[in-house]
C-alpha cells in the first residue's frame, strides 16, 4: 500500500474517531460488488486490521442476482474475495427460493 494512501487512511480514521466502538468492536458486514467503491472499503478495513484497531474481521457479502448469466465475471468477483484472505459469503439469488407473491392487499 502506499505512503499516500496509508496517510489518507490515517485521515479518515481520525474523523471516524467518534464511532470507534462501533467500527473497531462490532464485526463490518461489507456488501462487496467488485467494483471501486466497495474495493476501496475492503482496502479501509485491511489498513484497520493492519494497524490492528480491529477486534474482528469484516465479512465480504455478494449477492448475485441472477439477473443475466455471466460466469467468468462471477469467477472473478469471487477469486478477488478469496484474494483478500476474509471471511466471505459470495450468495447467488435464485428465484424460485422466494415465496411467490400474493398480490397487494
């Protein structure tokens, strides 16, 4: 990691000052998408966990929602949790596992 990104890291942990109980004791439930904005949390949460402030390790969640089938990018998504060394739950929707609706009341 670099010494700019550690220094902003730095930065922003100092503003979450306030919350520190909540984020440094509670386990984070970290919806990952793969993309930039949930990549860069992970990136948060390792920076905590390396300057050990973190009692326990954040979980990764994905859901896929099955919208469109596309494999390798599911296979990258997970070889990238995987990557991270955390606990993960990669979690493909499936639609006949939701009851079927019964109209609006």
């Amino acid at each position: 990691m670099s010494k700019d990104i550690q220094i902003i890291f730095s930065q922003i942990w100092e503003m979450l000052k306030e919350y520190e109980d909540l984020v440094t004791k509670s386990p984070a439930i970290i919806a990952y998408s793969g993309g930039k904005d949930s990549t860069l949390i992970v990136h948060f949460y390792l920076w905590m966990k390396e300057q050990d402030l973190l009692q326990k390790d954040p979980i990764l969640y994905h859901l896929d929602h099955s919208i469109r089938s596309n494999q390798i990018q599911e296979d990258q998504i997970r070889n990238h949790m995987e990557s991270f060394e955390l606990p993960s739950i990669f979690k493909k929707k499936t639609y006949h596992s939701f009851p079927k609706s019964q109209g609006i009341a």
